[in-house]
C-alpha cells in the first residue's frame, strides 16, 4: 500500500484542511449542512497554491476532496 499524497494539517468538526504531501498546496473544507439537513463537505473549497509547486493545486482538486471526505467522515464531522 502507497504512503497517501495529503497530510492532514487539521480537522475538527466545522472544517479539515490537508496538504498535497509533495506539492505543498492546502486545501481547507467546510462543513456544511445540505437540503437534506446532513452534514457534508462545503462545495467550495479554500485553496493555497505552493509557490514552488510542479503542477497547479487544480491537478490534485478531485483527490483531495476525497482524501478530506474520509478524514471528515472518521472526525464524524460529517454524515
């Protein structure tokens, strides 16, 4: 099994930031709360790019939605 591409750089139960392990950009989550009344990821998402990165934060958007959708699901931040 390969080592993950984020860090997480925090969590707690209103938002989780992380950071591509390589690139260095950051990404920060909301939560929020949908339609439905269930806590989930906010749609948009606080990005910093790293200077010195390869490739832009966008090449690594889909990922890191899903790498913080799973630690947001272990903190029960979300539903």
């Amino acid at each position: 099994m390969s080592a993950p591409a984020f860090d997480i750089v925090s969590k707690s139960r209103r938002e989780v930031e992380i950071a591509h392990h390589d690139e260095g950009h950051r990404y920060k989550f909301s939560v929020t709360t949908n339609g439905a009344g269930k806590r989930v990821l906010a749609d948009t998402t606080e990005t910093v790019a790293a200077a010195a990165a390869k490739h832009p934060p966008e090449w690594y958007s889909a990922s890191a939605r899903a790498f913080a959708t799973t630690v947001a699901h272990r903190a029960h931040a979300i539903d």
